[in-house]
C-alpha cells in the first residue's frame, strides 16, 4: 500500500493513484475490478460514468431470460472505443457505485484542498 493512494473501494473494485509513476500518468486514476484493470484521466473517468449510466438505460437485458440477473449480456463502452467490457446486471451496478465514489471522493478532495487553501496534488 505504501505505492498507492487509495481512493475508494467496493466489494466489486477499488481506484486509487500511483505514487511513483511516469510524470504523464501521475494524476491518472487507476480502477480496478474484476479481472481489469483501467488507467484512466478524470475526464475519461467522466465519460465511463456516461458509458455506465448509458448502459444502465439501455435495457438491453432479455426479457425471457432466465438469467438476467447473471448473463453478461450488457456491453459498457469503456473510453478506449476499442474495448467494450460485458457484464451482468450486478456488475454493471458494482462498477456504477466504484466509479460514482470514485469521482465523489475526487472532487471533494479538490474542494476541501482549494477551501483549506491547499494545493491540489
């Protein structure tokens, strides 16, 4: 634990930072969950919340299956447009609470920085 900073975890996954890190690549985020591993700028963490949210309404499930709840029948976009993830229901759901926390914690990390005149690192 002493190479990352830990940002938020779920049963599911957990994001945090690199310490040591090539200096293009140290402001990235890194989640975790399942057997993949994202890399990714806020802003493309950003734009997996949209990904996630635009799946969750999609309602691709089958109405006649039998295993909805377990199928990995929903395709998420993943920023990288050559990387689609499928998962199940319950997945989608963990990683849309992983990546929800994850921009929350962000943010209100930046905001008690900038009100505790801090530097935002």
């Amino acid at each position: 634990m002493d190479d990352i900073t830990p940002i938020y975890h779920n049963p599911f996954g957990v994001a945090f930072q690199w310490k040591r890190n090539s200096i293009k690549d140290i402001r990235k985020i890194q989640i975790v969950f399942r057997d993949t591993g994202l890399l990714l700028t806020e802003k493309e963490l950003v734009q997996f919340q949209k990904n996630i949210e635009c799946t969750m309404n999609s309602n691709a499930l089958c109405k006649d299956c039998q295993q909805h709840e377990t199928c990995r029948s929903l395709l998420l976009d993943t920023p990288a447009p050559q990387i689609t993830l499928a998962m199940n229901l319950q997945e989608l759901n963990a990683v849309h609470d992983l990546v929800e926390g994850t921009l929350f914690q962000l943010n209100l990390d930046s905001y008690l920085n900038r009100m505790c005149g801090g530097n935002e690192n």
